[in-house]
C-alpha cells in the first residue's frame, strides 16, 4: 500500500475490527507476570490478562526494542510507504517513544517516520492513531496529517476512575495522584492525565458516585461542543456499555468507541478502571 501508513503501539487499545480496516500496525509491548513473557494482543488476550491479575498475578510491562519497530517500519517500507505516522504512548509513562524514535532513525529506513509523543494513553493514542489513517486513506500529504494529529494531541480530555491506587503505585506510574495514597476506605479516585502524566481530580465515596461524578466532568469538559470520544473499561464490559450509552444520549458525540483496556494499560490501573478519553472537532 503506497501513502502514508500508521503505527501504534499495544497501549492504544483501537477495537481490532477498526485497527484492521484503517491498516494501522501496531507494536506490542511485553507483559510479564515472573518469570513468562507475553506479547500484548500476540500470545497475550484481554480475558488471559485479568483472569491472571484477578487471581493475583503481578504484572509487568516492558517497552518494545528500536528493533521490533524497525520490523514494523521495514515491512511499511517493503509495501511502498512513502511515509509513516508513528503515534505512541506518553514519554512521560513509557520509553516506547525513545524506541520509535531510535528505529526511526536506522540506517534501513529510508521513508520518514513521524513519531507523535500523543502525551496520553489508552484510547488516548487510539484516537489519534485512527484519525491519522483515515486522513492517509483521504490521501493527504504526511505534513497535514501530523500537524492535524498534534491538534487533537493538545485537545485531549482524559478522565478515569480506578477501584485501586494500588496498581499505579505498584507500577510507578502513579505521578501527580500520589496525593490521594492512603485515602478512607471505599473512595475511589476520579485522575486525568494531565501534560503526559497521571494526576488527581477528585475524590467520591463509591463506585455509583465516582462513575456519576465521571460523567459530570465529561460533560462540563466539552459542553455542547461536538466530540470524538473513546470509552474504555478494564474488564467490566456492562458498566463500559452503561458509561458509553449515558454519554452518547447527552452529550453532541460524533463518534463513540468502546473498547477495552488491554494488558499494557491494565497493568497499570487494574480491573474495574472506566474511563473517558474526548476531544472537540
């Protein structure tokens, strides 16, 4: 395929059905639970995953190699890219970017590669990722694309709930929400991510109340405006169509995806986390 071809990583969490018919390759990142190493969305499910966290496991995430983005890059290349868009999880959470930006530069690359630090996560990435393919299959020039990507990048709204802080905090990926540790029991943490980095909202006592408050900051956060929106939720599917549906009936939604929150994020956040990821159009 000539053009402009996309690549993500395993953090982006886009549906596959979506992923496969945009054409966007994605990387994985390596969950490890001791000693065994799984490739995300490879050898690796969703359902595997949090059967293994719910029975105790204690996952990890490694960030692909430069060389598994080169593959994926070389491959691009070997089907006549005559660019690439690189859209990747916050450098602020992860060194994936680095690899992408290091691969980027090998000497068996000769198409330009855009790597787009998205400053988010989950759906997050997923949202850029998926407007940049459709704008490649449009057939516009690579600059617009990019330029086009890193508008959405400064408009993301990110809002999530967790049962836990434990996972952030087991994982070191808890940033700026490090001032709720240690809160009374049954509150759950309302978090954003904000400039690339986890950090605290609000607090509610109960999952009913946190998931209400959820979709008041959602709404008070684009108002009437028009809105592409990702909802996510780490093995809680009913309660992820229940957000999902509350939204798309209140809100001026152009586009609503659900999808689930895979290993590399889950690792993170744990079961039971939902979430919102939005920007205006």
């Amino acid at each position: 395929m000539a053009g402009v071809r996309v690549v993500t990583d395993s953090g982006a969490d886009i549906p596959k059905e979506l992923r496969e018919e945009l054409g966007i390759a994605v990387v994985p990142l390596t969950i490890h639970f001791g000693d065994e190493e799984f490739k995300d969305g490879v050898d690796l499910d969703t359902a595997a995953f949090y059967a293994r966290l719910r029975a105790g496991g204690q996952p990890r995430t490694t960030q692909p190699s430069p060389a598994d983005f080169e593959a994926v890059y070389r491959r691009l290349q070997e089907e006549g890219a005559e660019a690439i868009v690189s859209c990747h999880l916050s450098s602020e959470m992860s060194g994936t970017m680095q690899s992408a930006v290091l691969a980027s530069t090998m000497e068996s690359i000769k198409v330009r590669v855009h790597v787009v630090d998205t400053r988010s996560a989950s759906i997050g990435i997923g949202l850029c990722a998926i407007e940049a393919a459709r704008l490649a299959r449009a057939g516009k020039p690579v600059e617009e694309i990019v330029a086009h990507v890193q508008g959405i990048v400064k408009r993301l709204q990110v809002y999530f709930l967790v049962d836990t802080l434990e996972y952030l905090h087991r994982n070191g990926r808890i940033g700026r929400a490090s001032a709720f540790l240690g809160g009374l029991l049954n509150i759950k943490p309302l978090l954003t991510i904000d400039d690339g980095v986890v950090a605290p909202l609000e607090r509610a006592r109960g999952r009913a109340k946190a998931r209400a408050r959820l979709v008041e900051l959602v709404k008070a956060g684009v108002g009437d405006s028009k809105v592409r929106m990702g909802v996510v939720h780490a093995d809680a599917r009913e309660e992820g169509e229940a957000l999902a549906a509350e939204l798309q009936s209140s809100l001026n939604v152009e586009e609503l995806i659900l999808t689930e929150l895979g290993p590399t994020i889950g690792t993170h956040v744990g079961p039971g986390t939902m979430g919102v990821v939005c920007y205006t159009v």
